[in-house]
C-alpha cells in the first residue's frame, strides 16, 4: 500500500528496510495515548476554527469508535503500517474519508509521538507506584510481626551487632519510600505537553496548547517546539528511577536467597514463590527471588541503550529516538513483573525467629556491648575495646561465648567488671539499649513503623 507520507518520494520502500523501519510491533500499546491525543487536537482544530466544529465532532466521534473497536477487539492493528500513529489516521480516513485527512493540521508525528510516550509514562508511573506503596505496606506488616525477633545486623556479611528482622525489613522500606519519592518528582517532567512544537520550529495556524495541555492533563507544556520533539530525557529520568528501584529489590532478593539457604534458614520462602529441581528431590529453589535478581540487569541495560542512543544527536527529531520505546517498554514490564512477584513473596514469607536467634548467639556481636559496659565503669572506649577484643580472642579459643565466661576471668583482665555485665550483654538488652533516633531497639522500631504509615497515608 502506498505510504501516507508519499509524494516527494514515488519509489516503493524495499520490503526488509520497510520492516526495520517500522515501530508498530511495539508502539502499538501505546494506542489509547494516540487517539485520546488526537481527539484533543481534533477539539483544538475545531476550538480555533483551523477546522470547523462540526468537522471536529465528526473526527472526535470517529476516534471514539476505533477506540472503542479496539477495545472490543472487532478493529485489529494493520501491522503493516509503519507506526502506531499511521494506523490510526489510516483507520480514520478509511472511516470518514476526506475530513479523516484534516487530523494531522497543525501537527507532527513528531510531537505527537513526545505527546503519546509522556502520556504513556505518566500512567504506568502511576501504576508502579502504586505497587511500590503495597511493597512497603507489606514490609511494615512483617515489621510489625517480627518487632521482637533478634538477629544478628551484619557487615562484610560477618555477624556484627545484634538487630532485629523488623529493623532489617525497615531498612527496605525507607529505601522503597525513596524509590516512590523519585518516580513522584519524575512525574513533575513527565507531565509536561509538547503537541504543537509540531515538526520543530510550531506553526503557523493559530493553535491553542494550552487548550491541548488541560483537555489532557498536562500541568505546563514545552516552552521551546525543538526541546518539545528532541528530548527524551523524561525516559531517561525514568529508566533512571526504574534502574535504582530495581537495585533495591535486587539486594533484597540476594537476602532472601541467602535467608532461605540451609546455611542461614533464616527465613522460609511460601512454596508459591519457589521451585523444585528436576534432579535433586530435597531442593527448594528460590528462582522468583534469582530472577528479580537477574532481571535488575536488564533494566540496567535499557537505561545505558537510551543514553547511548540520545548521546550523539542533533537537535531535532531523529529517527534513533525511536529506539527510545523499546527500553521504555521493556523496563515497565520489567518492573511491574518484578513487583507483582515480590509484593506477595514478601507477604507469605515465614521468619525463623528461633534460627536467626541462635545466629545472633553465635557471633559475638555483644562485643561492642561490652565495651560500652567497661567505658561506663570510666574506662575510654580504645582501651576497653582492647580489652573486649582479648576476651573475645579467649572466647573463641576455648569454645565460650561471653555470657558463659565466669565472672573471675573477666575480673583478671579488668577490675571494673562487676556481676551487673552479664545483664549489659544480654542480647534482648543490647537491642532495647539501641536507642538512638532511627537504631535498632523496638521503640525506635515503632517509630519508624508510625513514619513509614504516615507517608504511605500522605504521600
Ligand atoms: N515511529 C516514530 C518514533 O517512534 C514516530 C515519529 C516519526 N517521525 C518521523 N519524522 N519519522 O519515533
């Protein structure tokens, strides 16, 4: 079929280039953005008289029907269009016939394609928000189940200072809540209306964008037409917020896999959101967690191609950009997968407070304690941790912990210990002691659970 925009060229486009040129494959999902967009313009057109009103109701009138066919499913995407776009106006025309050929006054495939992607975006940042939020709901959940369960806090993955899995899961959920902050400003970017930079230097119609702009939604519009079609940089804020997100859930996921180890047994994974093995019967892999793992490096992957693909380009729209939907589109799915999958396995997973325990008894990370013990007996902290330290070196010598050492081998290496250390070194103890704004002990727990409601309450 001859090409919508034939006319300076008369040569038919060679079959394979005419594939690789093509985007429908993918920008078709984007068809509700496009014709919701059109139907703006089209009201726009008619609003300014650049057509008659009766034309635009007869075009708005037209849109809705594809939409709706679309929906439906009695209209399928003609894949050999070259995009998204062509389609529907081909659609159009065919429908209407002459008056289908006045949508595209006043208007660019250039500005239209900015104007689907930042509608596109601005919904699925919702939806992922959205998600983000059921995520960190469901960790202060098991915060607040677990408020009390000690485990040892790590660091270089050796045991260090007694926390508990409720501090940990926090630990998450600020991180969550940042990850939510960010997709929020984004949307600041994102919602910004670039229809009518047209192909790049505006129009000579008298067109109203901002009429455009508030039919659709948008809270400002681009104020230069070459920024409005050359820039992708909202994608890449995106992929961005997306990249750092899915950095977080992978970290997390590396937990989990550790935790649910027979090395850790810390936690156990539901058998929802774990697999078997097809040769070893005893096995209880946790692939859901792997996979959000490795499906981190993909999104990695989809910001570093936008980034290369937008490095070198001129000012304005060049055809590269079009590479800009598949990263996009991949990352969104990617992350929505991810969330969906983790937001329940988080939900269902089962603490084994008794293991995490029996950890956290084995690690010495009292240590620190018992050096604060001794600088409360006057003591400066260098000297006391010394001390500390050669008391844990015996320990581990000979095979005690120091809540088993008697009390004469801890007065042979400092007069001030006295019966009162044993109660300092307690591990429940040691948690409650950790006070300070933000550490582990469970007043500040509950704190941070209050904090982590509030902002899901108040964004
Ligand atoms: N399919 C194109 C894209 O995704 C739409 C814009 C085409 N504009 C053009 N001048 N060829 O970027």
């Amino acid at each position: 079929m001859a090409k919508m925009w034939a006319g300076r060229t008369a040569g038919e486009v060679d079959r394979i280039a005419d594939d690789f040129n093509s985007s429908i494959g993918f920008d078709q999902r984007m068809y509700r953005q496009d014709i919701t967009g059109s139907m703006a313009h089209a009201a726009m057109l008619g609003a300014q008289k650049i057509i008659s009103e009766s034309e635009a109701e007869v075009l708005i009138d037209g849109l809705e029907t594809i939409l709706a066919d679309l929906e439906s499913g009695k209209l399928e995407i003609d894949l050999s269009c070259e995009d998204i776009h062509m389609f529907v106006e081909q659609e159009l025309t065919a429908r209407l016939g002459d008056v289908g050929k006045k949508l595209h006054t006043a208007r660019s495939r250039n500005d239209q394609v900015a104007l689907d992607m930042r509608m596109y975006l601005r919904d699925e940042a919702e939806t992922i928000l959205k998600k983000i939020r059921a995520l960190i709901e469901v960790l202060a959940e098991q915060a607040k189940a677990n408020r009390d369960v000690i485990m040892p806090g790590y660091t270089h993955l050796q045991r260090a200072q007694p926390i508990t899995f409720a501090h940990h899961l926090l630990a998450y959920a600020m991180m969550l809540l940042r990850d939510a902050d960010r997709f929020t400003d984004a949307m600041k970017r994102i919602n910004v209306s670039p229809i009518g930079s047209c192909a790049l230097a505006g129009t000579t119609y008298d067109t109203d964008r901002w009429f455009e702009a508030k039919k659709l939604n948008f809270n400002d519009i681009c104020r230069n037409s070459i920024d409005g079609v050359s820039d992708r940089d909202f994608c890449v804020e995106f992929l961005s917020n997306a990249a750092t997100m899915m950095m977080h859930l992978s970290r997390f996921s590396e937990e989990l896999i550790l935790w649910s180890s027979w090395e850790f047994k810390f936690v156990e994974l539901s058998d929802a959101y774990t697999t078997g093995s097809s040769i070893m019967p005893q096995k209880k892999n946790p692939d859901m967690a792997e996979l959000i793992r490795g499906k981190t490096g993909r999104v990695y992957g989809d910001l570093m191609a936008l980034l290369t693909t937008l490095k070198g380009l001129p000012l304005a729209y060049n055809k590269d950009m079009q590479e800009d939907k598949e990263s996009v589109f991949d990352a969104v799915d990617t992350v929505k997968m991810c969330l969906d999958v983790m937001i329940p396995m988080i939900a269902t997973m089962k603490p084994l407070p008794e293991n995490m325990k029996a950890a956290a008894q084995k690690g010495f990370i009292n240590a620190t304690d018992l050096a604060d013990y001794l600088v409360k007996k006057g003591l400066p902290f260098r000297s006391a941790y010394k001390i500390s330290g050669q008391i844990v070196a015996r320990c581990i010598a000979e095979g005690q912990v120091l809540e088993t050492l008697p009390l004469e081998v801890y007065k042979a290496y400092s007069e001030l210990f006295d019966e009162d250390l044993y109660a300092d070194i307690d591990l429940w103890i040691c948690v409650k002691k950790r006070i300070s704004e933000g550490g582990a002990s469970p007043d500040s727990v509950d704190a941070q659970i209050a904090y982590v409601e509030e902002k899901l309450k108040n964004g």
